[in-house]
C-alpha cells in the first residue's frame, strides 16, 4: 500500500546530513521534476515517533506523503503509519524497534531514526 516515491536530485552537499533520534531540523530538498520542494522533519517523544513532511509547489505549501516503516531483525521492511502532513507511530512492545522512512520526502538527508527504545 505504498505510494511511489518522488526522487529528488542530489546534492552532495547535503547529502552527509545524518538526523538523530529526538533530532529536530526541517531540510528543504532541491525542487523536484514536477517543480515542488519537500521539507521533511521528525522527532521521537516517549514512545511515539512524529514525521512532518511537507511540499511546496508553484508558491503554495501543502503536505507531502510520508510513511514510518518498521525494519525486522531479518532486514524485512514494513509500513506502520503513513498518511500525509503528519505522520505517527506509537512504538509497541518492549523490545528496542528500528525504524526508517519513505514517502515523497526530502531526500538530500538520511531521514533514519535509527533504533528507538519501545514500552
């Protein structure tokens, strides 16, 4: 149930910017083929996980497509919450949960939260 993604051209400036877990900084991407620019952001709280993707178009800011996906200890990747604007997830269990992102988003930075603590 994924959408497809929307591949923004690189810049290798900006492609060495890793987030942390609880980072907050909103990057704007280069504009895209369809002329639109992502700003994606997130953070975790507790035990939620928050990401706030965003585009602007011809002048006017809209939300983006985003998803939170949850990788297995095995590699396999599943989607957990996705919709557009705001996205999140309430971390399950007790075991610590590693996760990633996907979606229209900015994708001159690695947007990896990497392994949270859940419960």
């Amino acid at each position: 149930m994924r959408k497809p993604s929307m591949i923004a051209a690189s810049s290798a400036a900006a492609l060495a910017t890793v987030l942390v877990p609880g980072a907050s900084t909103a990057l704007a991407g280069p504009t895209d083929a369809s002329g639109c620019q992502y700003y994606t952001d997130f953070d975790f709280l507790g035990t939620q996980l928050s990401i706030y993707n965003s585009k602007v178009c011809n002048g006017v800011t809209q939300p983006a497509y985003a998803v939170i996906e949850k990788v297995s200890p095995t590699s396999g990747v599943s989607a957990v919450a996705y919709g557009f604007g705001i996205v999140r997830y309430d971390c399950q269990g007790t075991t610590p949960t590693t996760f990633r992102f996907d979606g229209d988003i900015n994708r001159q930075v690695i947007l990896n939260p990497g392994t949270l603590p859940c419960g």
